[in-house]
C-alpha cells in the first residue's frame, strides 16, 4: 500500500469516531479521534520528507 492510500484510509477510518463523538456524544469516541489525527499528522509528514527527498535526488541526478 502506497503512502497516499493510507493517508485515504486513515481519514475515512475517522469517521466512525467523529460521529460517535459529535453526534451520540460518546467521550471515549474523542479520545480515539484525537489519536486518529495524530497518525494522520505522522502519515502526512512522513509523505512530506518522502516528497522533499525525492525532490532531492532528482535534483542531484540532472547535475
């Protein structure tokens, strides 16, 4: 699975804890939300290095 693809599954994976969160009210719900956005927070960075590092070489291969 590709960096996108889990960054795609981790949000619609949310959205469960969102709902019970907002709409039945369920506190334990938000705390798992706000862990959920965490990891997301992780996966986004960890695209983010991976895009600058690509960026990277390819500029050092056309040297």
């Amino acid at each position: 699975m590709n960096k996108l693809d889990e960054l795609t599954m981790a949000v619609k994976n949310l959205e469960i804890d969102f709902q019970k969160f907002y709409e039945k009210g369920q506190a334990a719900a938000g705390t798992r939300l706000r862990k959920s956005l965490s990891d997301i927070r992780k996966l986004a960075q960890d695209l983010r290095k991976d895009i600058q590092d690509t960026k990277t070489q390819r500029k050092e291969e056309k040297k």
